[in-house]
C-alpha cells in the first residue's frame, strides 16, 4: 500500500523535539581565500558535525573552527550590542531591529519563563554575556539600500566571555547574526549554549534571489512578508517581484491608477504605494533588495484594460478580431506612457535594477495587424519580427537608463540580439541547455543570472531539493572572465499553482538548497551531509 | 520566463472575492431512481448554473431542481431546528452540533454585524425563516455511530416560508446541512440569498475514504481534525487511519505501552487513549467513520522496539545479523501478543471494521532465517513464502472475528490466497491494472474498495485532480453483481513527504476530485462544469 522510501524524510518531524545535545567536537576547514569563485577551493574537512555546531549551520559558512568548550546563554542577560569601534550605534536601524529580531530567534519565549536566575544560579559552564557587533567601514550603509556591491563578507568570534561579529557593512553583520544564531541550541534542560567557534564568511555570488509572482494568484502581504524572513535565514539578498503579468495588475499605479483598477482581480487585490514601500522596508532591514518586474512587451493582457491603444489590435482576416497582442510597437503614445510609467517606477523602487523582461512574445498578432506589417517595411524589418521586438525593447532600455536604472532582461532579448548596454543582467531561464547559454552570453560579454535549473514550482514526488541542489552554474564552457560575469542566480517560483495557502510549504526549504548552492564554496556538495544540516534548519525555520 | 499555461487557476483567488451574482436560472437534472450505482444513469441537465444555485454544489447531487426565485435569509432570525414528527430532536447531539457548525459556516461573523433588522427592516425578498430538518426512522442514529449500512439520503425542499430537510437518519441530515449550506450565498450587499430548490440526493458508493499517515510523520491532533471538517465538506465518510508503520508507533496502547514508549519519534508524539475517543467523536458528529489500520505482518519495524521477540530475526549465514523481518509467524507469542492487542483495538474502535494491512510483505528475511525455514517444512509450505504469510494473515484474521470485528486487506491477501472470510473487504492499490484486480476480487465473490489510482501523496505539476476526476470505478471486466460488490473507494495520503505544513493544501481540493466520484451520478464526468464547481467549492472551504 506504499512504498518503503521516505523513512530518512519520515523522521523530520521527529527532529522537531529537541536532540540538541552536542557532544564536544572540534571541527574546522581550511581556510580559503581570495575572492568569490575564483581560485581552487579546498575541500572542507567538516567531520562529526552535530546539531548546534555546524551541524545546522544553512548555507554552508566558507571557513569555520569550532572548538569542544561551550559557553551558556543566559536569555535575561546575554546581549546584543554595537562593539567598541564600531562605524554603526545605536541610532542605526538596521542593525538595532537586527538585534531586537535575533534575540526572539534564539531564546523565543525563554526570557519569561527563566526571569532570573536558576536555584542557585551557578552556571555549569562558562558564560557568554553578549555578542558585540562592530561595523569597521566608514559607511556603514544603516541608512541606504543593499546593493549588488554591497559586502556581505563578517567575521564572527565566539569566546569567553564576549563573542565579536565584525563585518565592512550592516549588510555583513546581518549574515553573521543569522549564522550566529544558527550556532546557538538549547539542551535538554533549557539551556542555551554555544560551542566557541571561529567563522570567516562571505557569499561565492552577489546575486541570490527568489522571484515570486503576484499576478498569477495575488499573495497577501504578510506571504511576502514571511517569504522575507525565510530568505534571511537562507542568506538570500535578492526578492525578485514579478508583480504584474496577463493574468492581473496588482500594482497600484500613481500615475495610471486605471491599471490596477481594472487590471487587477480585484479593487482589494491590489499593492497600494504603502504596501510596496512596506515590502521594500521590510526587505531593506534583512540586507534584501527589491527588484520589480514590469514584463513588456508580452505578458501583458492585464496592462490594457487600464490603458486604452497600449496593446496591438489583432487582425482577423481584414478585420480586427477584438483581441489583442503584446504592447504594440509602432505607436508614440505607447513610448510616451512607458516614459511616465517606468519613471514612476524608477522612483517608487531604489534598487538600481528594473527587470524588464522581454520573454516569450508571440508574433502571431503582430503578423495580423496591416499597420504593424506596414511599420516593418518602413524600418526594413523585412519579416524577422524579432528586429521589431528588439526596436521595442532598446526603446524600453533608453528610457529606463535615463531614469539611471539599469536593467535585467530574460534571455530572449540577448537572444533576439537587442543593442544591449554592457551593464544590462541577462536571465538564463530556458530549461534545455542553459550553460550554452550562459557561454554566449557571457562570452558576449554580458552579466549573467542563472534560474533555468531552479523553476521551483515544477514540483514533483520526492526529494527534488537533491536536484537543485547538484547544480553547478558555472559548469560551462568560457574562461575565468566570463565565469566572474556569472552574478548569481534565483530560485522561481511562478505562481500558475501558488497562492497564500501553499507558497510557504511549496518554496522552503526546497529554495534552500538553492541558497547554499549559491553562498557557499563550490566544493559544498555533499548530499548527505546537507541533507542532515538541511533538516535541522528545517526544524528551526518552523 | 514562464508558460502561458494556468489562466484558468490563476482566476481562483480572483474567485475569492464575492462574485455571487445569481441570475434567475432554471436549472434541473433528470431525477435518477433506483439503488446506487444500478442500472441506467440519466445525463443531468443543468446549465448556466452560478455560484449560489447548483454552481457552487460539490459533490454534485443526484437530482436538482432550482428556480429563479430567490429568499433572503436573516441572520438574527433564521433558525436550523428539528422538524414536526422527526424521532431526532433538540438532545440529538449528532443534530444539535451540526446546527451551531452549519449556523456558523452560512453566517460566518455576520450576526455580530447586523443584529437587527437594516434602516427600513423591509427585506428585499421573500424570507426564508428557518430550515426544519425532519429524521423519519425510528431510530435516528443520534447516540450510535455511523457504519457501512447508514443511511446518507436525503430530500431537501428550500420554499417560503421554511426549508425541509429530511432523511431516514441523521447521517442523511448531515449531508443534507452540508449541501443547504452551499445553497446559501451572499450578494455584493451583504444579504444572504437562497434560491427555492428542491434537490433528492444519495450517495453512489457506500465507502469513500480518506486515507491519512500519521507514522512517517506524526500528525497533531488539530491537523487530523481540521481534515475532517474537510471531509464533510466534501461527503467523505471515512477515515482511514494508517496509524503505525515502519517508522514509528504513535498509538499509545493500555495494554502494551511500551509500543509507543520505544516506538514513537518521540514521548509526545503520541495518540493518547484520550486522543484517539476526540477523533473518533468529532469524526462521528461529522457522519463519519474511523476505521484504524494495524498493518502487519510487514511494515512493522516499530512494532519490534517496544515488543520483544514479535519481529523475525534476519541471519547473515549462520547467524542473525542483528535485524529484523515481518512479525515472527512461528512464533505462539506473536498470536498470544495479538490476541491481546486487538482486544484492545476492538474496544477502542468502535467500527465494525479493522484494517489489518497484509500489504508489501518482503520474504527475505523469513527466507533467512533456519527456523522458519524449519518451520515451512513441518507445514508443507515447500519454498511459497506467500503460504506463510496466508498462514499468519488467516490466524490475524480469526483472532478480529472472534472479537466480531470484520476485516479490511491489501491486496496481496487475496493474491496470496488467503482463506477470507466472505465478509473481508478487499483494497486495491496496486497501480498498473487495477480493473483486472478488481474483476478477480469481485469474481471470487468478495467485495472491494479502490484505492489504485488515488495515490494523492503522487504529487504532479498542474491540475492533477481532473486524472483523479477521470476515474471510472466501475470500468472493469464483470457482471452487474460484481460491480455492486464495489463498496467505494479511498484517497490516500501516504505520509513520507507530508506533516501539518502542507497536509491541508496537498490534500484539498484534490481529493475532492475523488468525493464527487464517490458521491454523484457515474454520468457527472464534464471536467469544464467540475472545474467550476471546484473552484467556488475550494473558496468556500478556504
């Protein structure tokens, strides 16, 4: 009546009660420098590792040394603060809502129930009384956005009595809490205890994202909210927000309230201007950068209910059919709009990137309209229609860049050979034969994020974290320099089949072999062994 | 970036907002006399259905006549209360329960809002002031519990000034409530409607199951209620409960404690006496059954933690290896131990039936072992392992009869041969041609439950319900008697890759693809007019 797989999966809930108990055990890797994907990378010597030590620790720090000697917590004392030093105080938001956010993960409810101390409040070990964070740059970027430079590289040192986490940007420390209280279990008794341990870290891509789709199913806020805090916890730095597509207009326009008023599900449906400010607060003071998706000139049906002549009319015969096709190309007033509106946009979001998208555009309607085919002659087309998707896109490409964004664009517009400026992102997104497209695109010269092999909405029976997690982006033919235009990569998750009542099981933690495959070292490929780190940060995400 | 797929589904949360607009439509079927699943089906005729009228109903009833008028219900006045001449009245608890929950399900948090009448009091339509629900056995069922043989018919009459419901017993009622209260919907204004209806309504199937795991992963209680009010939503009316497995033992025995003390992921996580009476008590106030499955002699390494000597030692040569096989069937402690045990069961269960598993059976053990081998030779066995393990099902099997229990199987019982009583209920899951199991199983004369091809643990990408939809239980080589000898069928959720974080979304609306196949008319097969069903249906159960 079933099948005898699962008995490993089978027991995550059982790790669900409490087997943190952690036997003293010295673990450590080699230290590896240089930068990011560059250079060999040494195998990591991790051995034994249990639950509280790095046995949990998700994604995978670069260089680690854990010793046997263990220090206790005491949640009514241990504290946060900045250190001696530090560029970042107390007026700095982001870490201080940091701090406020990481002593509720690591203690929970404790701090009520153990008011005080214990009988006779002798500690049986040694205590850490506070985790000191020191900011060591000039700026320390408290009151700006992360960015695709920003650092994220901390160094965190866990010894009697103090623990010290530095680290170049707020960017960095907010890494180094997350893996700090990662290290933090509880035993059997309700202590809370640390192993004295030594990490340097840093991310082997700078761009680690989750795009998530708010107009095939509309996600309520708090989805996005908790789908926030989980790419914290797995390092991500990238909320990829494909906010608008066919199917609905969720994005609250100033400029052009129509869209949304009649492009979305519903009035209620909607991101008002304070929902997506909230959205990018939130992302903000997690290290998380917000990049919208407006996708022209495809997927883009629920754009025209709010803006009349914005799509091409389709043609049946010598008639208009009624329906219509992607943003139509030939007209001024479409540039005009998309001047006003990518303005807009250029100002409601401070990420320096716009994704642009720029996918799979049927030509069909455009081939049925007389005036399309009229425009193609005029510009000597002749009858490639990818010539004229790519007029429409490096239109679309001006305006953004006098906004002084740059822009990401899905493959097909390097692919259609659109004059794109050199600091243009591609998206390798087509599932067959991505790392020859990651070849041409960076041997043109071109950054490139990979999501083809992380379309985590294909779900299907069984493990398949085991699948996303053996990719390898840079396995592709090119040099080391094209290898170094390799930014990153996103986990998608399309929202055909997703909406607040499955996006949370459905995208964690399988987007967290995601996570690991692009923070830590290449070498980090062990399935076992992350199998058994990956359901600890299960249980400790839940 | 994204396929052009899943517009449809992409509407569902659209859906969510009221868009109960209901025309006036005359909608009817055919009425379809006679036993369920016997002789000729008529094709309904229902067309242009909205949600509010039969649009919304899921499963869909046997015959349906509505008319345009509509009757506005006020939720300060109108009541649910037992009928003129029905033998249940206000101490049948059975009744009294579903009123409040029923109440509860049309109003929802609208008494609170609109105590009193609105600013003229004047309803806009006739009132319907209360639906009176009439049982007319002589025994209504209130303190029993409901078995094979319940009577789940029911005959509803929505007219001013009142509603009659009425049914031979009160599982009828409850299914009746269950369909008035997806009769009732509410207008953009806040009014809630009715259309005057009148609908004749039983089930198909006698037995249609949801089969949960709670031994892979444990499941809390909340989660195992809340997938019975899922249920009677949806007209299931039993719970099969796969409680123990390989992987743990979550049954808390009287008798023999120590099989969840040893057994179990863990102390708490456990189904203690107290635990296993709640469900079995919400589920009887919901019409449903809780049929518990104690599969042996396979499946049952947790079993061996808490029971010493039940498993078969495994030898490596001349020794045991140290593991362990299926119950030890040579044994007579084994048949002392369940004797004992399935006492404790029968009391527990109410149910007429136990599942006794039998499924899956690997002999390699038995095989290695010198002492069964021995054993064998004594019997007569020769080398049929399937011999030994009919030996062991049949003893299992006499010891339930003697504590009058009837019995549920895999499969494998009948294939290996084993004598079963003509009472035993067989259950076909094996995948690949399961009409063919079915034709063999009815033909020795027994009767069956299918389960093959509603493995709804599969998961696939995209909208698999309409494969389960598709299902034609009856499609099978055989006489009108033997498709009678179908008693129903079950949904199961195996538990490998399932706990309380994604059961609900997994499991619903999928497996009520399979509830209207159990329930309705063989001729209600249009995937279009189930697909708009199911979608209002899934927004009324969110």
């Amino acid at each position: 009546s079933r099948r005898a797989m699962g008995r490993a999966m089978g027991l995550l809930v059982g790790l669900l009660v409490g087997l943190f108990l952690v036997p003293a055990v010295l673990v450590s890797t080699g230290f590896r420098p240089g930068a990011p994907h560059a250079g060999p990378e040494l195998a990591p010597e991790l051995s034994e590792r249990e639950p509280g030590s790095s046995g949990s620790l998700w994604p995978l720090p670069q260089w680690l040394r854990t010793s046997g000697r263990r220090l206790q917590l005491a949640p009514s004392r241990f504290q946060l603060v900045p250190g001696a030093g530090s560029s970042a105080g107390p007026t700095c938001d982001v870490l201080q809502d940091a701090f406020r956010r990481y002593y509720g993960y690591i203690f929970g409810q404790s701090r009520r129930r153990k008011r005080g101390l214990g009988p006779l409040g002798v500690p049986r070990e040694p205590e850490l009384s506070q985790l000191e964070v020191v900011i060591e740059s000039r700026d320390p970027g408290c009151r700006s956005y992360p960015h695709l430079g920003s650092s994220e590289s901390y160094h965190l040192t866990v010894a009697e009595p103090v623990a010290v986490l530095k680290a170049d940007e707020v960017w960095g420390a907010l890494r180094g809490l997350e893996t700090f209280s990662q290290l933090v279990h509880e035993d059997d008794y309700g202590s809370f205890l640390v192993n004295e341990s030594e990490i340097v870290d840093f991310p082997r891509f700078a761009h680690r994202g989750i795009l998530l789709d708010t107009s095939r199913h509309y996600l309520p806020l708090k989805s996005i909210l908790t789908n926030l805090d989980a790419m914290a916890f797995n390092k991500f730095n990238v909320l990829h927000w494909h906010i608008v597509d066919d199917q609905s207009f969720p994005y609250q326009s100033v400029v052009f309230p129509e869209l949304s008023e009649k492009g979305a599900y519903s009035y209620n449906l909607i991101y008002t201007p304070s929902d997506v400010r909230l959205v990018i607060e939130y992302a903000r003071l997690r290290g998380i950068r917000v990049i919208p998706e407006f996708d022209t000139p495809g997927h883009t049906q629920s754009w025209g209910k709010g803006q009349k002549d914005l799509l091409t009319p389709c043609y049946s015969g010598q008639k208009p059919s009624g329906s219509f096709g992607p943003v139509n190309p030939i007209l001024n007033t479409t540039y005009d709009f998309m001047t006003k509106f990518f303005r807009e946009i250029s100002t409601v979001f401070p990420d320096a990137y716009i994704h642009l998208g720029g996918d799979e555009v049927n030509f069909d309607c455009w081939k049925s309209n007389p005036e399309v085919k009229e425009f193609m002659w005029s510009k000597g087309f002749g009858g490639d229609y990818a010539k004229l998707e790519s007029y429409y896109i490096q239109k679309i490409l001006d305006i953004v860049s006098s906004y002084n964004k740059r822009s990401l664009v899905w493959q097909e517009v390097f692919d259609n050979k659109a004059q794109l400026k050199p600091d243009t992102v591609v998206e390798v997104w087509i599932g067959n034969n991505y790392p020859y497209e990651l070849s041409q695109v960076t041997g043109a010269g071109f950054t490139a994020i990979l999501a083809a092999p992380w379309y985590l909405d294909y779900i299907s029976y069984g493990q398949d974290w085991k699948k996303y997690y053996s990719v390898e982006p840079l396995n592709f033919l090119g040099s080391e320099k094209q290898k170094k235009l390799v930014l990153g990569g996103e986990a998608c998750l399309w929202g055909e089949y997703v909406d607040a009542t499955n996006l949370t099981p459905r995208l964690w933690p399988r987007a967290s072999a995601v996570g690991e495959r692009l923070w830590s070292s290449r070498n980090v490929t062990d399935l076992q062994d992350a199998y058994e780190r990956l359901t600890n940060h299960r249980c400790r995400m839940l």
